[in-house]
C-alpha cells in the first residue's frame, strides 16, 4: 500500500456537507411513501375500514412523537448514524450498539423488500403484456446494485434523484385523489361499509391493524442518518423532519379515503399494490400509468434512501471501533461511506433472493420498533442531563415528557399487535439482538477506544 | 425470445458491468490512499469550526 496522494488530499477525510432541508425531506419520505402505495391496506384486512383510519391516524400520532422527539435530539446530535450516535451520547454504548444493529437491520431489510417488489411489479407488467414467468432475480439485483452505486458516487446526486422522485409519487397521490373528486372515476366513492359493517372484527380488530398502520409512516426517523451531510444540521434536520411527517399525515388519510371509496374493504384488505388497484377501479388510463409509475418512484426512493441510512449507521459503527475500524473509511473523492455501502450489498442481496416478503418486513418493522422504544427514555434522559439552557438545541419539541408517554403506550399496544400475528418473529428478533449485545459486551467492546467515541465539543452532563 | 427475455440478459449484464465498476474503484482507492487517511473521519467536526454547544448565558 503506498502513500502517493495522502500528501495531496486533505489532512482528515469527512463526509461531504451538501445537503439542504429538501434533501432531508427527500429521505425521510422517500423511504416511507412507498407504505402509501402497499402494505397498510393489510390493517383493512386485519379490522375493517375504521380499523383502517385509525390504525393510520394512531400510528401517525405515534410517528409525530418519534419526529419532534428526534428533531430535537438530532438538531443537537449532528453526527452520522442518527440515534445510534444520540444512544452512544445520551445512553451508553451497549445501547448505542443495539441501536446501530436495529438501524442497519431495518433498512437494509426494507431495501431488500422494496428491491422485491420492483421485481414483483415487473413481472406484473410482463404479465400484462402477454409474457409469463419473467425471472425476477436479474431485475431485483440490478435494483440494488444500481442504487448502490447511486450511493457510492455521493451523497448529492442521490438524494436529489430520491428528491424528484419522491415528489413525483407524492404528486401522483394528489392527483388520483382531486380527480375522483372532480368526477374522472368511472366508479363513485362509496362509504357504506363504515356504517353496515363498522368493525367487523371487532375492538380487537383495531390492535392488530396497529401493526400495518406503522407502514404509512415506518422510516421517517431515517432523516436523522443524514446528520453528518447537511450544511446546516441545526436548522435543516428539524424543518426537513417535520415537513416529513406533515407531508405523510397527508398523503396517508388521502390514501385510505381514495382506497377504501374505491375498493370493497374485503378486497383492499388482500390487495397487493392498493393504490394502483384504485387508479384501475377508475377505469382512466392515465391515472392508471401515473399511479404505476408512482409505485415504482416510490419503491425505488424506499429503496435508495435505505442504503443511505443503513450504511451511515454502519460506517459510524466501525469509525467508533463498534465493528471494524475498515468500515469507517470515506471515499476521498465522492466523500461517501464506500467500503459500508459495498459491504452491505450482499446481506440486502441475501435478504433479497433467499427469504419471502412477509418475513423481511416483519424483521424491519421489529427492528424499527425496537428503536422507537429506546427513543422514549433516551429523550428523558436527554432533557435529564442536559435540561434546556445547558446546551444549544437547533428545535425543542413541546409538551415535555408527552410524547415520549404516548410513543411508550403505542408502542407497547404495537408490541402486542405484532405478537398476536407474529408472535415467533418477535421472540427470534429478541433472542438475536440478546446474543449480538453479549458478543459485543464480552468481545467487541475491547477493540473500542474510550474517549474517541465521544469527540463531540459537548459541556458535562448534570449529575457527573 | 422476446422483449423481456433480452430485458433479463440486459439486467444480469449491467448488474455485472455495475459490481465490477464498484469493486475496482474501491480496490483502487484502498491501494492508492493510507488507510489512516481513509478512516480520520470524526464525529463532530462541524461543531468544533463553527457550531460550539455553548449557549452564551450559561457558559
């Protein structure tokens, strides 16, 4: 190995700072809107239409509280790697440790799901032209391999592609909905099933559509991966967060209305790309190829935004020593985390060929579970040992410790909805991250240099 | 053979041509750059050029 251009290049490498709020907004939704355009329906399926609205209202104020409690920590935090780097901070670094895995394990499986889909879409569409058994494997690898290396070449030309697509499937919703208003479905909305059939499956229908209701809105959190990238983390970090969740809020309820008017809940409960289906019902052709392409948009945003995010939270893992010191490199000239972002290539891949759709959701929506539990107590303890007035915070959420309160009760009744369903998933998720926190006690944690974990300029914490 | 058939060949293709371009370039960089430099990076270099966690009234 030789030192030719070390001289050269500058004396510490860095991730680059490019990013502006609309990049923030662009990472966050991009990774979430594609829950508008699948996956929530299944919480119609699992308790009707009202379950339906209020699984996606209960899981929207819960992801309210995850983004003020999170713009306000990150606002404060600004280091790649999102909440792990705020549990290493606040918690210490065992939790730090089981956050980062939960990060990584949440996106890298949702990229997985969504590169899943992108293949499940196009043999729908080689279907419909007449051609059956389309192999989706070099489809699903081309998706990750491509996004990869979207990411590799930098942060900037990523995010700005996830930016323009993300606002095209945001936009695309808008549509559908404006045009049934204004009469371009052949099909008129029709609401009887709130009334004759309110809660088909009763109370308990609404606990087990919480679980699906978290797919509107599972990843939002992830605006805090690009802490590091952005010119003004104070600033930006909040306003792109809570214009996130805003957005979402939005583009969720106008989701279930347009769906569940259009399409008996029966039906919408099973269906496989709900939105798409809805364009159909209307039976106008180019709400159809919009709502299409909006699909694909919003998957490929997903997608793309989850390679971002799991890699920013491994390559803080191996800069810290958490994981090898290797992963902790920046490409010197795309100023990215290279080695982390070619490292987790293959485990998407794996996900991707070898393990079915339902169950790599499941783990992402555990994963990310997990880490919105550790956020209610890493608040307390924020605003514990550093009360405002001691440290310099770019947004400070109110209601102080509510949301935190209300983000612990919903996710405790998520917990039981998600056990009810998949009751073996949670146990293995639990076991897997007990055994990966005693290899990191009792191993890893020797490799890790104490004091340059924590580099941050920060004034001591009250009570030490 | 038709469309998609070639539209498969055509992925396994550039998913090939896409991994290598990935893998050489960091091959590349790993044995031009000292990995030293590679791996300075640190967390909270922004706040010691310009954003201090100091609030003026309190410290």
């Amino acid at each position: 190995m030789s030192n030719v251009s070390a001289t050269a290049a500058p004396e510490r490498l860095g991730l680059l700072r490019v990013l502006g709020p609309a990049h923030v907004w662009a990472l966050g939704v991009g990774i979430v809107l594609v829950g508008e355009y699948m996956g929530w329906n299944f919480s119609v399926g699992k308790g009707g239409m009202i379950a339906g609205l209020v699984a996606c209202w209960v899981a929207g104020l819960l992801y309210t509280c995850v983004a003020m409690i999170d713009s306000e920590v990150t606002s404060t935090v600004a280091a790649a790697g999102g909440q792990y780097a705020q549990a290493k901070h606040i918690v210490g670094p065992l939790m730090a440790f089981n956050v980062g895995l939960f990060l990584v394990m949440a996106y890298t499986m949702l990229e997985a799901a969504n590169a899943i889909t992108i293949g499940f879409l196009l043999d729908t569409v080689a279907g419909m032209l007449g051609h059956s058994g389309l192999n989706q494997k070099p489809f699903i690898i081309l998706t990750i391999l491509a996004l990869a290396w979207l990411n590799y070449r930098g942060v900037l030309a990523s995010l700005s592609f996830n930016l323009v697509i993300t606002a095209f499937a945001f936009a695309a919703i808008i549509v559908l909905f404006l045009s049934v208003q204004f009469g371009a479905s052949a099909v008129p909305l029709d609401f009887s099933a709130v009334t004759n059939e309110p809660l088909p499956y009763g109370w308990l229908g609404i606990v087990a559509a919480l679980h699906f209701g978290l797919w509107y809105y599972l990843g939002i959190e992830g605006t805090c991966q690009a802490a590091e990238e952005v010119r003004s983390p104070a600033r930006s970090l909040p306003f792109g967060t809570m214009a996130g969740i805003m957005t979402l809020v939005i583009a969720a309820t106008l989701t279930w209305y347009v769906c569940s008017g259009l399409i008996p809940w029966e039906y919408l409960g099973s269906a496989g790309t709900p939105l798409f289906d809805a364009a159909r019902v209307t039976g106008n052709s180019g709400l159809m190829v919009l709502l299409f392409i909006g699909t694909v948009f919003a998957t490929t945003a997903s997608a793309n935004g989850c390679i971002n995010d799991a890699s920013r939270a491994w390559f803080s893992m191996g800069r810290d020593h958490y994981l090898p010191e290797w992963f902790g490199a920046v490409h010197p000239r795309f100023r990215t985390p290279y080695r982390s972002i070619v490292f987790l290539v293959p485990i998407a891949l794996i996900f991707a060929l070898g393990a079915p759709l339902d169950q790599v959701i499941t783990f992402s929506i555990l994963s990310g579970l997990l880490g919105y539990t550790f956020m209610t107590f890493n608040m307390v303890m924020f605003r514990k040992k550093w009360p405002l007035g001691t440290i310099k915070r770019g947004y400070v959420h109110p209601w102080h410790p509510l949301p935190a309160l209300i983000l612990l009760v919903l996710c405790a009744a998520t917990y039981f909805a998600v056990f009810l369903g998949y009751g073996t998933q949670l146990i293995a998720m639990l076991c897997f991250y007990i055994i990966a926190s005693l290899w990191f006690h009792f191993w890893r944690y020797r490799f890790v240099k104490r004091g340059d974990q924590f580099t941050m300029p920060w004034p001591r914490p009250q009570g030490y | 053979m038709d469309i998609w058939n070639y539209l498969e060949y055509a992925a396994w293709a550039l998913s090939a041509v896409i991994a290598a371009i990935m893998i050489m370039d960091m091959i590349k960089i790993d044995t031009t750059y000292d990995n030293e430099l590679l791996t300075s990076s640190r967390e909270g270099e922004l706040e010691l050029t310009q954003e201090r966690h100091e609030l003026d009234d309190v410290l």
